[in-house]
C-alpha cells in the first residue's frame, strides 16, 4: 500500500480539538487503506523552551493520545521522532537545498517572530525538517490541517529540486491531504482565528483531556452573532459555522441536516447539543487515556517497536539520498 505519514508536537498536555477533528480523525480513516506513519515531533518541541521533564511527559502522553484517539499501533507505526536519527541527517541535507530567503518568508516563523517570541535558529528551520520527516518515507499523502498548508508547499518544492538536481527517482512528492470543512477548527471566543495550543484562551479551546463539564461550558458560552438563525455561513456566522462542523464531523450529519433539524430553535439548543455530542465523544477517549498512562511501560514498548519499523524505511531512505548527494559511503 502507498505511505502516508503525519506528526504532531508534545507543546501541551493535551491535544485540543482542532489537533482531533482536523488531523488525528483522518490518521485513523487513513490507517485502512495506507501504510501508514504518525509520530510525536519531539525534535520539533525544541524549538520552545521547555522543562526537559515536562517534554517527556508530554511526549508520551501525546503518543497515548494517538492510541486514544484510534490510531492502531498494530497497524501504524507510532513513534518519536527523535528515536529514528535519520530525521535530523535528512533535515540537514533539506537545510542545505533551501535558500536563506525562501526560509524567511515561511509564515509561521513570520508570525511567531513578529508577536515578539524569541526565536531561535531551530524555529527558522523548522519546515526543513518537517519537509525531511515526510520525504523520508516516500510518504504519498500527509493528512494535516490548513495550518500546515504551507509547510507542504515547501516540501514538494524541496523534493522536486532535490530530484532536479541529483536525479530522478531520489524522493516522492507528497500531496496534502487536507479534508475541507474539518481542516481548520476556530477558537470558541474568537472563531476567525483557529483554534490553537498557544494562540487560544482557556475559554476559547476544547481541550480532549479537559473535564467534561467544563468542555460543556466552554461550548455554552461560545461566541456566536445576533442572529438567531443556525446556518452554516463562515464568512457572516463563523462562530456557527464552527459550532455546527464540530458537531458534523463528531455526528456525522450531514451539514444540511443539521440546518433543518434546528430550523426554528435558538442557539442555546444548538450549544447544548454540539456540548453532549463532544463530550460523548471524549467520553472513551479519556477513558482509554487513563488505562494508556497507568501502563507507561506497555507505551515505551509500542513506541520502541514503531521506531523499529520506521527505522527500517529512514535507513535505506538515507542511504539513497548520501550516495545520490554524493557522500563517501561508510566503509
Ligand atoms: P501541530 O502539532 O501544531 O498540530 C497537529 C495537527 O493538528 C492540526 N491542527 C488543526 N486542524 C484543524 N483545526 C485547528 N484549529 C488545528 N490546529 C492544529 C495541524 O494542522 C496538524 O495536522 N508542524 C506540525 C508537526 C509536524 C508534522 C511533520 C506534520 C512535524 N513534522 C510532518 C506532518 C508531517 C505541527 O506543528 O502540528
């Protein structure tokens, strides 16, 4: 079967909904028809200051949230990234075909950059390891949300110079597989940005691992307009429109049919509805997340053997690009 590969950063304790609906949803459809790769960017965690102890923690507890959220690490391999070292021999190489203004004008290291973060030179070549992650492994598909756009961009571009110039057949260009509607989950308070682990006020997120009444709350006291009729509408009605693909994707309604069930009835339905429906959901998966880090042995040994697997495609993946770029081979 074709590869697919995605990841997501150890920055938080817990996932929020955005990370579920917009990428891990998809890893789990995905795992059935591909050959399929998800790992917890720990390397890329680095690129924020954080207490060594606290990343550990959360790098195993973003990997049992993979697991929670059905990722079958029988089927998939699951793993860190920084436990598969041909990630960061492989950035490099992406760092050296990546010119210094075309890094530059990456968004994100824009954005952070410019909200006064104290960026270091790990940030600016973020995507250059991203676009390493995903070329190590042939990976025909990336299952992502909108945010990471750009980042795709990049790595295309970067494979298909690296092919130019050191011939063809050296790396697959992924496509994005970014699903319209659930790719971009807004912020509950302020529903024109996304929904995010650092941009977002505790009001404003839903995170997986929260407390079901407080996610009820959260989703209560949601902004919405004043208005008083529930139509999926982004650009007039973006609190709505959120509101109403949270409940889509987690239901699977249909749009339309949640626009004629709650014809006629006001926004407190629609709230408390979209609240049970989440919570529900999260129901399981917290569940399953507390029998996941009551074992951390048993997580180790799934992420031990994810690397294993993955380790077998980065070591010939590496060994092509060193000869093609023109290293000596180890004797
Ligand atoms: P990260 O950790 O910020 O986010 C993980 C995934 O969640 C998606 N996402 C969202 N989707 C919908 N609505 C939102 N509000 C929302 N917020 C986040 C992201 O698009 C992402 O799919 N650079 C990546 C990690 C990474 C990676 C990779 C991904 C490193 N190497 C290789 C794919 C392939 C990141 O920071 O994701």
């Amino acid at each position: 079967a074709p590869r697919i590969l995605s990841g997501m950063q150890p920055t938080s304790d817990s996932l929020h909904l955005g990370n579920y609906l917009g990428a891990l949803v998809n890893w789990v459809k995905l795992q059935d028809e591909f050959d399929a790769y998800y790992f917890v960017a720990d390397l890329h965690a680095l690129t924020v200051p954080t207490d060594p102890a606290v990343l550990r923690d959360r790098t195993r507890k973003t990997a049992a949230q993979f697991i929670a959220g059905g990722v079958d690490p029988e089927r998939s391999a699951l793993f860190c990234q920084s436990h598969v070292t041909e990630h960061a021999e492989l950035g490099w190489v992406m760092n050296c075909l990546t010119g210094f203004g075309e890094a530059s004008r990456m968004t994100q290291f824009k954005d952070k950059t410019a909200k006064g973060q104290n960026a270091n030179v790990g940030l600016f070549t973020y995507p250059m390891l991203m676009a390493a992650d995903i070329l190590m492994y042939d990976a025909a598909y990336v299952p992502v949300g909108e945010d990471q756009r750009q980042h795709l961009e990049i790595t295309r571009d970067l494979a298909e110079r690296f092919n130019t110039r050191f011939g063809e057949g050296g790396l697959v260009v992924p496509e994005p597989y970014i699903v319209k509607g659930s790719a971009k989950i807004q912020d509950l308070q302020d529903p024109t940005s996304k929904m995010s682990k650092t941009g977002s006020s505790p009001k404003g997120l839903i995170d997986l691992m929260q407390d079901p009444a407080k996610i009820a709350k959260n989703i209560r006291s949601a902004v919405t307009d004043t208005e008083a009729e529930v139509r999926y509408d982004v650009e007039n009605k973006p609190g709505v429109s959120n509101l109403l693909v949270i409940h889509s994707v987690l239901s699977g309604t249909r749009i339309e049919e949640l626009e004629r069930a709650f014809a006629g009835r006001g926004y407190g339905d629609l709230k408390k509805e979209v609240a049970d429906v989440v919570v529900d959901a999260l129901t399981p998966f917290q569940k399953r997340m507390a029998e996941l880090l009551d074992d951390p042995a048993e997580l180790d040994r799934i992420l031990a053997s994810g690397a294993d697997r993955a380790r077998v495609v980065a070591q010939a993946t590496m060994a092509r690009v060193r000869d093609l770029v023109g290293l000596v081979p180890a004797a």
